[in-house]
C-alpha cells in the first residue's frame, strides 16, 4: 500500500527511522538491514537528514546522496513527494544512504592506512573483505550477469563503481542475489 509521506526537512535519527518504517518496502532482507544500519547510524555523530530541491543533485534524477563533507543525507524533495517513485524504492534508497554514512569513514581510514584501527581488529577484517569482494565482482562477467538478472541494465551494475557502492547496493534485491549467486553475500 501506499505510504503518508512522512519525510520532512532536518529529521532527527528517530524521524528519518519512522519515516522509513512508514513505508512497505516489500523486502525483509532489506527491512533486517535497515535495522542493522539504522542502529549503527545512531552512533554517528552529527549525522543530518534533509531534504532538497532536485537542483540540488548532480543528477537530477538521483532520489539521494549521502555528502561526507557534510555528514548529510540528503533527500531529493521532488522524488520523495512523487507518487510514481513506490515505497519499496524509497526503502531502499533511505537504506542505501544510510550505508554510506555508516560505511564512509571506515572504509576511508583503512584505504589511507590499512593498520589504522590495528591488525587484529574486527574492523580491519571487514574493510579486508569488502574490499576483496569488491575486487572478485568488479569484472565483466559479474556486470553481464547482473545486466541478465535485471531489465533496468547498466543500473544494476552501479554497485560496481567502487566498495562504497557495493555495499549500499545491498539494498537492492537484483544486486543482493547476484552477490548470493557468487556466494559472497555472506562475507559482507
């Protein structure tokens, strides 16, 4: 069904949670996630969630982006407001968002130093697989195969621009399958 939109301008944590569970999106895998992300992004100091006009985007199409700069996920008003985007693509979009910002700083630390959180750490582990996931899938033959799963093309293989994107891509269930498919689900 359809969803009141509940997103506004500078949300709290607990409004853009609220306004995610306000959505059906159709999708446990990715409502199990959304907790997980959810509750790590909760630890994230400073973290802001805002709405945009679509000249706010580089492109205008884009529903989201998540600026590190800024420590902001921005929200582009004109999607969110639109009765053609459904709330299974909302849903995923606020995960994928999320992602970023809990993933961003971590992965960036490692790429700078890869002993930078030490050499036994939890942490050090996970940037070491996302990072050699990244490198197992990031070749045509995942890309062909993800095009074949999918009608929406080169859209699915967004998730291959570099491990930022791999990860949020977990919110989309074509690029969850094909990660499954190669048996590497389960390293993220």
């Amino acid at each position: 069904g359809r969803s009141e939109n509940q997103l506004k301008d500078n949300m709290t944590i607990d409004e853009f949670i609220d306004a995610y569970k306000s959505l059906d999106s159709q999708d446990e895998e990715v409502d199990a996630l959304a907790e997980k992300v959810f509750a790590a992004a909760r630890n994230i100091k400073g973290l802001k969630f805002r709405l945009a006009p679509a000249s706010a985007f580089d492109s205008h199409n884009a529903l989201a982006h998540y600026k590190p700069s800024e420590n902001v996920i921005e929200l582009n008003n004109d999607f969110y407001s639109s009765l053609r985007i459904t709330d299974a693509m909302k849903a995923c979009c606020l995960v994928h968002e999320t992602i970023h910002a809990v993933t961003c700083w971590a992965i960036g630390q490692y790429k700078h130093n890869n002993n930078v959180f030490g050499a036994d750490s939890p942490l050090t582990q996970a940037c070491k697989d996302i990072i050699d996931v990244f490198n197992q899938i990031n070749n045509d033959s995942f890309r062909a195969d993800l095009r074949m799963k999918s009608r929406l093309g080169d859209n699915e293989a967004y998730g291959l621009s570099n491990e930022y994107e791999m990860l949020a891509e977990m919110s989309n269930p074509v690029f969850r399958a094909a990660l499954k498919a190669k048996k590497l689900w389960r390293q993220l």
